[in-house]
C-alpha cells in the first residue's frame, strides 16, 4: 500500500488512496452518533475529494441522511452480545465492494474494528485497546489525556501526531424545509401556526431523567400560554408521554414511536426544545433549533452538545455526588434533578421561545 505523508500540515499523498472513499466507524448511540459529525466535517476539510461513509445501526441511520459531507450510510444491526463472526464477515463483504481506503473507528472495542481488518481497509485508524494490535495499523495512544469524548473522536480525524483544531466544527443536520412541511401535513397541523415547544423527558436510565411532575407542570403552563407542546421519544417513552399529556391530548401531542426520523422532523419543526442529557438534546442542537438542556448528575462541559443552547439548567446548589454517571442514583434521593423546579424551566423556556 502507498503510505500517506503528512507535510507541515497539509497532506501529501501518492497513489491510489488519494481518492479513495473513507469509512467511519462511529458510536451508535443517537448523540454520540450526532456528535461524531465533527469528525466527519474534519475528514472534509483535510480530504476534500474523498467520499466519506458512516456505518450505521438501522436505528441512527436517518441522522446519516440529515448530514452534510457523508455520501451515505452503511447500515449493519450487528449483535453486542456475541462475536457473530459471520455477520462480520457479511459486512466485510460489503465495505470491499466499496473500495475504502482508510477506515477510523471509534469505540475501543474489539467487535468494532473487526469488519474492517477483514475487508482488507489498508489503514485503519484507532486507539489501541483490548488487544487491537493487527485490527488496526494506525495505532494512536493518549486518550485518556483527552477527557471529553468528542477530543477523542476528534484526535483520530487529525494525521497522526497533529492535534485537531482548538475550535472544533460544530455537528450539523440540515433538514430540507419540505420534509417539515410534509410532516406537519401528515400529522394534522400544517394550519396549526401557534409556537410549538418539543419536550424529550427520556434519556439512558432514570438518573438522566429530570422528574415526569417537572415536565408534567412545564406542559401546563406551556399550554396555558397558548402553546401546543409536542413529546418525543422512542417507543419505551410511551407511558411517559401519556402521564405529562394528561388528558388534553389535542394540545400535548404523545409523539413517541421507534422512528427516529420523526423525531428529526419534529425537533426540526418546533420553536423550541427542553430535553434531558440524552442523544434528542445534541439532534435539536445540531438541527439549529433553540435547546434547553436539563443536565442532573452529569457534567454539561464533558457532555453538552458542542452547538451553543439557548440555556443549561442544573440544580443551583453543589452536591458532593457529582457528576455521576450511574444509570440509577446511588445516593437515593436525586436531589439533582428533584431540586430543578418548573418555574425556571419554564421561564427559560419562555425567555427562548420570545
């Protein structure tokens, strides 16, 4: 294979790999996957004639779509929980046929570099970890002094030994404006013009969740103010939908279900959106639509979309056991999500909406 130099900066490249389309391998994940779009405009700036690809789950995969500068998505449901060498192997099939020159995979796991060493990528880029040596031939160390996830990704984009940028491009999705008005045709409010307000109360364990009576008050005096409130969610968030609707189901619409796509579409056409620490918060951000994100246990800085939000809300007092990252509280009282009170919510949200 020719090799890629890398001259003050600027890449000097021979050969066939110069055009070669480039494979990412990112997490699956909704914001994690949003938040992987930095990289992608990375790879556009450093390689701007080459193809970039993301593999994708079935679940993520409309976000590809919404993405400037990815050519497409390869979508593969590859199990977790075995090795599953002959879906691998399938896989590595497909990424042959597409002629890939360079493949940079995120997750640390094994799993996920095998399908690229078996299609024969000739540069595969990654950190080394669990025993990835041979998977991988552009082996990079140093994550753990890179404390956010998103420097880490960001790292792998950049030649090797090069530092990315201070100032990271911002994950972006553009949603055509006929895909929103189509949506509201088909869900009965294309003559609705009031301001809508999208809530998104779900996230990766209950820890992450600000409380159902917060947003259950915030949708009431969402709707006194003449708002129509619109919860999304995936298909797990249906009970929750149901209890912050009430019984006034024309004003606060339970917009919960597995398709990802619509929620795209609905963050895309809402005035505003409150969500937890969760991947609907970083989909709004990247969207461009106003975001007020309810931060708990977690730490904003590490895990708040890179795009700016119209405000960040975390309890006001400090509490010993933060940041946590346990899926439950381990303490018993979640006091940091208790204590966020629907009237700053609310008035947050207000402030954004004007």
């Amino acid at each position: 294979m020719n090799q890629d130099s890398y001259i003050g900066g600027t890449r000097a490249t021979t050969g066939a790999e110069d055009e070669a389309p480039i494979l990412l391998v990112p997490y699956m994940w909704i914001g994690d996957f949003v938040r992987c779009h930095t990289v992608v405009r990375l790879l556009n700036r450093l390689f701007p004639g080459r193809p970039v690809d993301v593999l994708t789950t079935r679940m993520v995969s409309p976000l590809a779509d919404y993405m400037p500068g990815v050519r497409k998505g390869i979508v593969a449901d590859l199990p977790r929980k075995r090795l599953a060498l002959v879906e691998h192997l399938a896989l590595a099939r497909r990424l042959k046929a597409e002629g890939y020159g360079h493949a940079l995979v995120m997750p640390r796991t094994w799993k996920s570099a095998l399908a690229p060493f078996l299609a024969g990528i000739g540069l595969r880029t990654g950190f080394a970890g669990e025993a990835r040596i041979g998977l991988l031939n552009d082996l990079r160390w140093g994550e753990r002094a890179l404390p956010r996830m998103i420097d880490r990704c960001a790292a792998l984009a950049m030649p090797n030994g090069e530092k990315a940028p201070a100032e990271l491009p911002h994950p972006q999705l553009e949603v055509p404006a006929s895909e929103v008005v189509s949506w509201r045709q088909r869900n009965g409010i294309a003559d609705d013009r009031r301001p809508a307000v999208a809530l998104a109360p779900g996230a990766v364990g209950p820890a992450k969740r600000w409380t159902t009576s917060g947003y259950a008050e915030l949708a009431r005096r969402l709707k006194a103010e003449g708002i129509q409130v619109w919860i999304l969610g995936g298909p797990d968030e249906k009970a929750l939908a149901a209890e912050i609707a009430g019984t006034d189901q024309a004003n606060a619409r339970d917009m919960t279900g597995p398709d990802l796509r619509n929620a795209i579409l609905a963050l895309a056409a809402a005035d505003v959106a409150v969500s937890n620490d969760s991947g609907l918060l970083h989909v709004a951000a990247a969207i461009g639509t106003p975001a007020i994100g309810i931060f708990g246990p977690t730490s904003p800085w590490h895990w708040a979309p890179l795009n700016p939000l119209a405000a960040v809300v975390e309890i006001a007092t400090e509490l010993s056991c933060r940041p946590c990252h346990k899926p439950t509280c381990r303490m018993g009282h979640h006091q940091c999500m208790r204590d966020i009170t629907a009237d700053r919510v609310a008035a947050l949200t207000l402030k954004a909406l004007r």
